[in-house]
C-alpha cells in the first residue's frame, strides 16, 4: 500500500515537472514558463558586479579566497526559487534577490554556487556553514533567530490555501476542521495550520512539491503555505488549483547568515536597500511573483539591522 502510495506521487511529481516545462504562454501571463529567465523590457534582468569589496566578515573572506558565494536556495517553488531540472538553471524573486546581494559583494551569477536547501533544513545549513547566505522564502522570527540572524526583511508574505479547482467547502483556515491539509516540516505555516483550533488532519512532507503532488492525485484536500508559493504553483497548474481565502499569519522574508557577522549582515541589508532603490526590486518582483499573480508591495523597512 505504501509502496503503490509513493508511486503514485512519483508519477503525479513527474507529471507536475512536466507541467512546468509544458505551458509556456509568450505573452508572459500566468502560465508562463517560471524557469525561464526573468526579463524586464525584452532583456534578462543583470546586476553591476562591484569590485574590490572589503567586508570585515570571516564567511565572506572565505567565499572570496574560493572565488564562489554559497548560496541555499529552494529549487520547487515556481516564480520564487526555482530550478529547471533539464537545463538546472534557476529562475525566480528569490533567485533575483540573490544575484542582487551577490553583485554588490563582487560575485557574478556565474560565481555563485547553489545549494537547494529544504525548509527543515535551512537552520543547520547556515549555521553549519554549509552555505553562506539562505535565501528562500525565509521567514524572520525569534525561534530561527535564536540559531542564526537574518537581513530583512525584504519581502511580506502571509499563508494561505492551495485547494484544487472544483473545492467548494475550504474557502480560508475556519473551514480546514476535518480536512486533510499538506505542509512541510520546518515551516513556520506547518506550526500554524497544527493548532487545535483549526482541527485540520495535517500531513507532513519535506518538499510543497510533493504536497501539490498528493493534492492532484486526490490524497490531500489543501496545501498550506505563504501565498506567494501556493500562487506560483497555481499558475503552474492553471485550470487544476486555485489559491482561497484571506492570508492568515505575517511572514516577513530574510536572508539567513551565520549568527553574529554583523558586517555580513548589514552588508546584505546594505545590497538590498540599494537595489530597491534603484529600481532593480520592482522590475525583479513583475518579471517573477507579479507573473504568477503576488501584488506589488512598497519595500518593508527593515528590522534586522535597522
Ligand atoms: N516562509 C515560511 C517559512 O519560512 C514558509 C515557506 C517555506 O517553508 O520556505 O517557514
């Protein structure tokens, strides 16, 4: 039963993936290709690579002595962290914020080095040191900060509900009581939608992928997570999934660094304020989650550092 049950999923990720290379509309809608690269006016979107960059920081001095900028990424999440698994390039908001800090550190795209790191498992890679900077849909709070710190934040997300597109009981969290509903270990909407008062039967898995994957193949009723996410999968799977209700809890995005690097971190900030400023954010955010249906928002001001 087991066995036949992954199988399935399998099967049902297999044809997600297809789904992803398979609709590409031209006009840059919805149903674009989200691992394509993100383009403003007709052009890829670049960023000025800075020279001769000093930081007082032990994990930049390091990623400069190799040449390389480690970089944890996600690598499922249409529009924000994407990676196309035939041509293994990355697309996405997330991805864009990255190539802007790394810019201005003096890495090229070409000097950074991804690693797809799962939500569960971000906290030990940045402290590990398995990577320099974690930037996926990372949100700040006061658990994760007790581990590592955070530049941010640059972005607000809130969750939300994947349901597929003929649901008509689950309209927002109030109506999950007794419905199976899909999250990922380690992330902070996992916590939110175990909460008693929303009595849903939760399942947990380590990839929203794999969470769309049982979604489609009728196993769960509802995924769980920011809504940015969940509209980029919705995109994907247009015509198949919809996105309810209002968002129910506060997500603010980080980038995760190595706990005390205060130079790194302020250097981050520093990265990011400049191209918001300069315009690089909004053309980043309307060639990446304003395709798949997110509404631009001003920049937050940030909290870490201020
Ligand atoms: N932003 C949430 C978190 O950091 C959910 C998205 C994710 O798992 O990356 O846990």
């Amino acid at each position: 039963m087991k066995l036949r049950k992954s199988a399935a999923v399998a099967a049902a990720i297999a044809a997600l993936s297809l789904t992803a290379t398979a609709c590409g509309g031209k006009d840059g809608s919805a149903g674009d290709k989200p691992e394509g690269p993100a383009k403003s006016g007709g052009k890829e979107l670049s960023y000025t690579v800075k020279k001769d960059v000093s930081i007082d920081s032990s994990v930049f001095k390091a990623a400069k002595k190799r040449g390389k900028l480690i970089i944890g990424a996600k690598a499922d999440q249409p529009y924000l962290g994407f990676e196309d698994q035939s041509t293994k390039k990355r697309s996405g908001f997330d991805i864009e914020i990255a190539k802007m800090v790394a810019a201005d550190l003096g890495f090229s795209p070409k000097q950074i080095e991804w690693k797809t790191v799962d939500s569960g498992a971000r906290e030990t890679a940045v402290s590990k040191g398995d990577v320099d900077l974690m930037i996926g849909t990372y949100t700040i709070n006061p658990e994760r900060k007790k581990q590592i710190d955070f530049a941010g934040p640059y972005f607000h997300a809130g969750a939300s509900l994947l349901v597929r597109k003929d649901e008509k009981d689950i309209k927002g969290p109030d109506t999950v009581r007794g419905k199976k509903v899909c999250s990922i270990v380690g992330s902070t909407p996992l916590q939110n939608i175990k909460k008693p008062k929303y009595g849903a039967k939760v399942t947990e898995l380590s990839k929203y992928s794999e969470c769309v994957a049982q979604m489609l193949n009728n196993q769960v009723d509802a995924v769980t997570t920011d809504d940015a996410i969940l509209m980029g999968y919705a995109a994907q799977n247009k015509g198949k999934l919809k996105v309810v209700g209002e968002t129910f809890s506060d997500e603010p995005y980080g980038v995760g660094l190595k706990k005390g690097d205060a130079a790194l971190q302020k250097a981050v900030a520093d990265a990011i304020k400049a191209h918001q400023k300069n315009g690089d954010y909004k053309k980043a955010f309307d060639a990446t989650i304003g395709i798949s249906g997110s509404k631009y928002q001003e920049p937050p001001a940030f909290t870490d550092p201020k």
